[in-house]
C-alpha cells in the first residue's frame, strides 16, 4: 500500500487486512473475477478496503490482478475481498474453467476436408 519506490513496502501487508490472515470466503481463488458493487464505499472503510474499490471502479479484476496492482500478497486481498463481499460492496465469481482440449484427429480429418474443397 505504501510502499518506497523500488523498496519494501512501509507497512507490513498483514496490517492492511487488519491482523486478520483467513478470507471469510475461502472460494476465493486467484483467478476469481472481483467485481464492485453499486453501493458507495461507507464512511471509516479501512485505506486498503478502500485502495481494492477504487480499483475496482474502471472494471473487473481477478484476484492476482488486484494484488499486483495495490502490491499486496494475494492472501492479503483474498481477505480484503472477503470482507468487501461481506458487506455487499463487491461481488466474485468463480474463474472461467479452461476449455476442452479439440481432437487432433477431427482437426487433421478437417484441414484434409478443406484442402480437398480448395483443389477441387
């Protein structure tokens, strides 16, 4: 949050989470999409709860994405999250799954059926 240019960061990241070191939503993965919610931020948020919605304001990020940005460990804004989801001031959701690998055989029997359409 903090931190010196090109140095350690001036205070530690477990303070930003308020000593606390578990998310109250352990779903919570690196790749999980954050998202803000409507609502205002609430007077008194802490600085780092507030630092993770203003980046949230200009769209969607995953976890580690967030992390990289406020330059916090990913356990730090998997807490921060938790607890902006908590309050109904941001919203996750689940990582998009990777997709099916194709066939290399229906690929190959694919190109040959163009390259036959192309020669015909």
């Amino acid at each position: 949050m903090t931190g010196r240019r090109g140095g350690r960061p001036l205070v530690p990241a477990y303070l930003s989470t308020g000593g606390v070191a578990r998310p109250s939503r352990p779903h919570l993965e690196r790749l999980s999409v954050l998202s803000r919610a409507g609502t205002p931020a609430p007077a008194g948020l802490p600085a780092a709860q507030l630092a993770l919605l203003d980046a949230l304001e200009d769209g969607s990020l995953t976890v580690v994405e967030a992390a990289a940005l406020l330059r916090l460990p990913v356990s730090a804004v998997r807490v921060l999250a938790g607890d902006l989801i908590d309050r109904e001031l941001a919203s996750a959701r689940a990582p998009i799954p990777p997709a099916a690998r194709f066939d290399p055989d229906l690929l190959k029997r694919v190109a040959d059926g163009l390259r036959a359409l192309k020669h015909a």
